[in-house]
C-alpha cells in the first residue's frame, strides 16, 4: 500500500475535479489492442479537460505482454492516470505435474507497480484497491484482512467532511461476504464507490444497517452509492461495426461502449455523466407497436425522472421506470437472426452474444393513439436525478 500525490496542490483548483472512470478496455490480441488505441485511448488522449484518469481494470484479457503497450498508450494521456488490476489483468501459469499454480498479478506489479494506493487531490481523498482474491472456483470479490486494515485505517484518517472514493474492480456490491468491510465502511459518513467488472452500466446502493456515528440522517444506516461504470470494449469488443468503424459490442443493459465523467468540488458534491466512446449520445428514444415511448438514459440511476416532450400542446409528460429488455440488446438479438455464430470452425466477430435480461435504466410513457411520434421524428429528453442531469432531443427509432 503506498500515498501519492498527483499534480497541484488543493489550493490551487477554481474549478471542479474532473475524473474519468474507465471500465474494462481488455484488449485480447493485437487487434483488440489496436481497436482500444483508436477508440478509448484516442479519445481521453485528446480531451484537455480532464485531470485525472484511473482504470477501474481489466486492461486486458488474460494476455499479459499486453500491459506493456498499454501502458505506453496510457503515459501519452496529457494527464495522469492509475489503476486498479482487474481479474483478467492476472498472469495464467501452464499446469505443472497435473498441478495448477493459482494466477497472480506478478507481471501487473512489474509493469504498473502498485496495487492498493490512496491520495488526495482537489480536496477529495481517493482510494485505488485490488479486490480480485482467491476464492470460489477461481476468484471472487473482496479484499483481504491486511488490506481491510489498511482501508479501515486510511478512512479514519480522512476528515468526515472529505469525500472518500473508492475505486475497485469488482462491484462492492457483488463482494462474496460483506459484513467485515460494511464494519469499515461505516466508519466514513461520505463515500463514492466505482466499480467496472460487469460489462453493463448499473448504479446501485450498498445499504449499511447499524451504520452508528457515520450516519448523517439519524436513523443508524447508510446507503453508499455504487457506479458499475460499464466496459470500454463493450461485450467484448464483439458484433457489428457501427458508425465510427469499430465493433459496436453492445452492452446487456443496452448502453454504448463508454465511461464515466465525474466533476468533484471542494465541499464533496460531484457530478455525473455519462459518456459513449467517440459518440455524443446519452440516451436514446423508441417506440413501440402498441404506442409505448420507451427511454433508455445509458447512465440513469434508479432514483432518476425522466419527462418527454413531443411536439404539441401536452408539454413535458412523466415516464415511469421500469425493468425491461434495452430496445437496443433487443435490435441485437433481431440481428443476430441473421448473422452466423462461426464462419467456418472459427467465432464469428459479428455476432454479438445477448440475452433478453431487464435493462436498469429504462423508462417508459404510454402514449394517445393520436400521437404518431415517428412522424414527427424526434422528442426532447429531460433527465433528472441527484448528481446527473440533462436535456437533449433524440431521434425516435421503432422498437423491434
């Protein structure tokens, strides 16, 4: 475990913080290593608007000479970046007299250097953590004791009034066993968790019951947010190319390969966004056959309010969340209808695995039969939830 200190010094920022969480670029070959320095690499590289990077993991697929050039693409960001190792960042050993040695991340710490390290930059105390342990069949989320004595040590340290993220790989929320780091968590009334690992975007709460002296609300609990920021390679850099020349790997909850951007003020407040690699879209907009408007906000939480507005007297109308399959992952197992799984004995990059599971960022309006909004082509979106807020207009698709 080791404290950094990363650029200027606190005083010295007028503006927000402003911090890019990138989840799961997992390059798996050369193509796929190419295909992240055209895309994410490239795009972070030309932004001048961001003062820090970190990488929630999964740099690459089980191919670790791959960290070495993708920490050069990495060091050429005109800011500067961390991360923390993802379960695919670790070394695999070949099977010696029927044994086999348990992965590590020995090439990680060569490469990258460190594993579990904490600073404080523009007033916010940030805290990088390896949580792929042995367990399970092969691994699974959660730290180890010397470790939880170290976050534990490193939160009481912090002043109640600093915001405190934690940056891991495996969603906090997916831990194996929670009760031993729920004891430490408690300690701080003012934490952020980002988490990738799961391919989707999904924001959630790690709810606290006996959370004590680090509740502010009275009540003896405390819920952590949670931001499950999706992958950069998508579905693993799989399906058809779409509009900027790259596998559009669709995500499950139907969200475009992308990122997350936070803005961190002095006083703990942030703000969220999300954003699609080499696009600009934040949210799309379908309907379907029986007149339903179904909004998908790539980055809404569950506490979110969507309103839509079609052209015409009725002014903004209220969606209503609700859990159903992304119009996008439905267009993609549409597709699939069509696409080989193999050419040959070989995988086919243009099919694109999916499932038809709920999507957590979806809303819904049921809609007149007077209304004939493809007609009318387009539909403002207004997004509201406590630290992410929008308003755009988007062109309506049909829902497969």
């Amino acid at each position: 475990m080791v404290a950094l200190f990363l650029g200027a010094a606190p005083s010295s920022y007028s503006r927000p913080l402003r911090v890019a969480f990138v989840g799961d670029p997992q390059a798996d070959g050369t193509l796929q290593l190419e295909y992240c320095r055209k895309t994410i690499y490239k795009e972070l590289r030309e932004r001048k608007d961001l003062d820090l990077v970190i990488v929630l993991g999964d740099l690459v697929n089980d191919d670790v000479s791959l960290l070495e050039p993708t920490k050069a693409s990495l060091d050429s960001l005109p800011c500067p970046w961390l991360c923390v190792p993802g379960n695919h960042d670790r070394d695999v050993y070949p099977k010696v007299d029927g044994r086999k040695r348990p992965r590590d991340i020995s090439t990680y710490r060569k490469v990258i250097g460190y594993e579990d390290t904490t600073f404080v930059k523009g007033g916010i105390r940030f805290i990088l953590m390896n949580d792929v342990r042995l367990g399970g069949k092969e691994y699974e989320g959660g730290f180890r004791n010397s470790q939880k004595v170290w976050l534990d040590s490193v939160l009481r340290a912090t002043p109640r009034n600093m915001l405190a993220v934690l940056s891991v790989h495996i969603p906090v929320t997916q831990f194996a066993a929670k009760d031993s780091l729920s004891a430490i968590l408690s300690v701080h009334p003012n934490i952020l968790v980002m988490s990738g690992h799961t391919h989707k975007v999904e924001r959630k709460y790690l709810y606290l019951e006996n959370a004590g002296a680090a509740s502010s609300s009275g009540n003896d609990a405390l819920d952590i947010p949670e931001v499950q920021v999706g992958a950069t390679c998508g579905l693993f850099w799989l399906g058809v190319k779409d509009e900027t020349g790259f596998p559009a790997a669709t995500m499950p909850c139907g969200a475009p390969r992308g990122y997350f951007v936070a803005d961190f003020k002095r006083n703990g407040k942030y703000s969220l966004a999300y954003k699609a690699v080499l696009r600009d879209d934040v949210a799309s907009v379908w309907v379907s056959g029986d007149s339903t408007l179904i909004v998908n906000v790539f980055g809404g939480a569950p506490d979110g309010r969507v309103s839509v507005r079609i052209p015409g007297p009725k002014g903004w109308l209220s969606a209503s969340r609700e859990e159903r399959p992304a119009p996008e992952a439905l267009a993609v197992i549409e597709r699939n209808k069509s696409i080989p799984r193999k050419i040959g004995k070989v995988r086919n990059p243009e099919y694109l695995p999916m499932r038809k599971t709920n999507s957590p960022h979806v809303w819904s309006r049921v809609l007149g039969s007077d209304v004939d909004v493809l007609k009318v082509g387009k539909v403002k979106i207004r997004y509201r939830d406590p630290v992410m807020r929008f308003t755009i207009q988007a062109d309506v698709k049909r829902c497969p």
